[in-house]
C-alpha cells in the first residue's frame, strides 16, 4: 500500500531477478532496475523499453554475462540469452503495460538465488506535487 500511495504514483512496479548468484547480487539487480529514474518513467509512459532495463542492471557493478540475461515485461518475453527475441512484438507489451500492476522479470542465468523488490511509476504529477507545494 505504500508504493501505490507514492507522490503521483499509477503504476506499481514488481521486479524480480532471478537465476543469480546470491540473495545478495539479486537483490542489489533488483534496486537497481527499481531505483533507476529511466526505468520508472519508461513505465509511467507505457514504453516496454528494455534497454532502460538492461542499462539499470549495468549501472549495478554486479558482474553478469550479458549472454545469459532474459527479460520478459508484464508476463511478455522480451529477450532471452542477451538479445531480442525474434518474434519480438512490442505493441503487445506496450498494450499490457496499461495495466496498473507491472512485472519485470530478469532471468541472470548465473545460479539459483531470486529476489523481488516493489516501486512505482514516476509521473509528471510527481514533479507537479514535489516542486509546487511550496511557495
């Protein structure tokens, strides 16, 4: 309840990563992709953009093998072993970014430890209520 009563917030954000190899780097992964500004945006906007995904997974300083990363976005797969799949369609997944519950799902490929962590969206009505409210 607290991520949906967020300043501004739509969209509540499930993001797990998974297939790594500890609690620990899965958890940090998942922070990343939770704290990263492009990521949150990109869903306020209901843009499936991966490359925001994979950007915040970067940004971590977790060692990975891009080889090995697969995402899918709202119960959608995205990428599978690093890159694009080939019947990517990316109307579908902007259509089931509408809702307002979105997945991310990050498959390492490393080990066996996963971990979830919860945002929301960052909208324009979060900047209006955070730079307007004082005078």
């Amino acid at each position: 309840q607290i991520i949906a009563d967020g300043e501004g917030a739509k969209k509540i954000i499930s993001i797990t990563v998974k297939s790594a190899k500890s609690y620990k780097t899965a958890k940090t992964i998942a922070l990343s992709i939770a704290n990263s500004p492009l990521v949150k945006t990109a869903v306020a906007g209901e843009d499936p953009n991966w490359g925001r995904i994979i950007m915040a997974i970067g940004k971590s300083n977790i060692y990975i093998n891009q080889n090995l990363i697969s995402i899918n976005i709202c119960g959608q797969q995205v990428t599978e072993n690093g890159a694009l799949i080939k019947n990517y369609n990316e109307k579908i997944v902007a259509k089931k970014m509408k809702k307002q519950e979105i997945s991310i799902d990050v498959d390492l490929g490393l080990g066996k430890s996963i971990a979830t962590v919860w945002t929301c969206d960052l909208t324009h009505d979060y900047i209006s209520i955070n730079a307007d409210y004082r005078s």
